[in-house]
C-alpha cells in the first residue's frame, strides 16, 4: 500500500516540473499528468516523482492533521511500528 502525503506547490518552473513541499521536505514533481491547471499554492498527491491528483486545501490539512497524529502516537508508543502490517504476527 501507497501513503501519499498531501505536497504543497511552491514553485512551477517553465518545463511543467513544480517544487513541492511534504512536512518540510522539498522536492521537484512533474504535473504532466494533470489533468486541471495547478498553481502555487495548491496541494498535490505525488507518486514516484509524478503529481498525481490535486486536492484541496481542506483535504490537504485533514489529512497532515491525521498523518501528525499517527507520527506522535507512535513516538509517543502508543502505536506499535509493525500495527497493521499483515506480515507481524
């Protein structure tokens, strides 16, 4: 299974590639494969260097809200590394 992190557009360069930013890390996508136009400050869905869906601004924070959420359970070790993977036993 995939986890795509909603990316925030920070810049799209004149060849169609955007600098997206994920919780901070930043990194270049192609949008060719986009349908809709795409501006700064919009959020993507990114797979293997390619943006893959837009998605709103909404969708974006609820699901970074949620992601947050995961990461400080497990820190905090209230989520076990291996919950919900169908090889622990």
């Amino acid at each position: 299974m995939c986890l795509s992190i909603p990316s925030k557009v920070v810049e799209i360069d004149e060849n169609n590639y955007a600098t997206v930013d994920t919780l901070g890390v930043k990194r270049k996508v192609t949008l060719d494969l986009i349908v809709e136009p795409v501006e700064v400050g919009d959020y993507v869905l990114i797979h293997v260097g390619f943006a893959m869906n837009k998605i709103s601004k909404e969708e974006a924070e609820d699901s970074i809200a949620a992601y947050n959420e995961i990461a400080e359970a497990m820190k905090n070790g209230e989520i076990d590394d291996n919950e919900g993977n169908s090889n622990y036993v």
